[in-house]
C-alpha cells in the first residue's frame, strides 16, 4: 500500500468525517432525549442506518472530489500504479466509514445503557454490523470509481438498503415464513470476504480500463 496516497486520502476527508460525526451524534441523541419512549432499538437502528448513509457519502466524495478538481488525472500521471491508487482509496474509505459507524452506533449504544440499562451486544452482533459497513463502503466506492460517480452510484443504493435490511433482519423474517433457514449460516463468511473481493474486482477492472473522459 502507498502510505502517501492514502495519508493524501485521509487528510483530504477527516474534516467531512468530523462534520458528518457531530450531525449523527446531535440529530440520535437529541431525538432520545426528547423522545423518551423511543426504545433502544430504535435508537440503535437508527444510528445504524444513519452511519450506513454517511459510508455511502465517504464512498462518494471520494471519488467526486478527484473529478471535480482533476485529482485523478494528477494521480495518474505520478509514477504510482493503478492498483495503489484504489487500494489506497479503499483503505481510507473502510478507515472513515469504520470511524463513524464505531464513533456514533457506539455513542448511542452508551447512551442507551446508560438511560434504560439492559445488556451490551454481543461480539457477533457488532461484528456483523462492523462488516456490513464494510461492504456498502466497499460496494459503493468500486461503482463510484469504475462508472461516472455522479450517476452510478446512486443506481445500487436501494437495492443494496434492501439487501442489508434482509440480512439483519434474516431471523425474523424465517421466522414468519416456514421454510426458510432460521439462520444464514454462510452469511458471516460470505461478509467477511465480499469488501476484499469487490477490492480485487475493482482493482483488476481499473487496471484494463481506459481513463475516463473526466480524468483525462
């Protein structure tokens, strides 16, 4: 990995990472104080789709940021490879999202103990959630970087909401339709391989692709 093109990456967004912070944190916690029948889950699941979003906007303006300043072209014309250049991109992109989501879903998750009581999660849980973040960053900034960023990226948002709701939520679900597994016992593997395989997809693709009329 290119420690200079992914310090250039983290420096360039930590400002966002911080605003995009302090407006999660006040719009859950100001909603739990004011809302006091909202129950832990709500709040939990609210601060877990919140971070969702704000991972699909690192994933974003980490690719919009080049193109409307002419980043990319300037990087590619450095003797650096391509394949640097996204896994470098990739790394900030899972450093920032992973940020957030710990920083806010676990200042919620305190608040949460701390007015109603009950128990912490347990490691499995925030496991699944820590990689779920992962691959919607992940999934995001391969379209992002692959197609026009400003168009693609919106196209696999639903589905990919529709996906994440499913796998969360898989155990209630089988449990209204008999029939279907209780639990996926597959999912957690299949969690933990999809970020570094859409790494590898994305960085084999880019590699054979001709440069992008915006960053031409």
């Amino acid at each position: 990995m290119n420690a200079f093109l992914l310090k250039k990456d983290l420096r360039h967004h930590v400002g966002e990472l911080l605003f995009v912070m302090a407006c999660e944190l006040g719009l859950v916690l100001s909603l739990g104080v004011q809302m006091d029948n909202l129950n832990p889950q709500v709040l939990l699941t609210l601060a877990f789709g919140i971070s969702f979003i704000a991972g699909f906007v690192f994933s974003f303006r980490m690719v919009a940021s080049e193109d409307g300043a002419t980043g990319m072209a300037f990087l590619l014309s450095l003797p650096v490879t391509r394949r640097e250049i996204v896994v470098a991109k990739f790394a900030a992109t899972w450093l920032l999202s992973l940020t957030n989501f710990l920083v806010v879903w676990g200042s919620v998750l305190l608040y949460c103990v701390a007015r109603d009581g009950g128990e912490m999660p347990d490691v499995h849980s925030i496991a699944t959630f820590v990689l779920l973040q992962l691959l919607s960053s992940s999934f995001y900034l391969s379209c992002a970087i692959l197609f026009n960023s400003s168009r693609a990226i919106w196209l696999p948002f639903p589905l990919l909401v529709v996906g994440i709701n499913l796998a969360v939520n898989w155990n209630r679900i089988a449990a209204r339709l008999p029939g279907l597994p209780a639990v996926l016992p597959w999912l957690p593997l299949l969690l933990a391989a999809a970020s570094p395989a859409l790494l590898w997809l994305t960085v084999r693709v880019f590699e054979r692709s001709p440069v992008r009329h915006e960053w031409s």
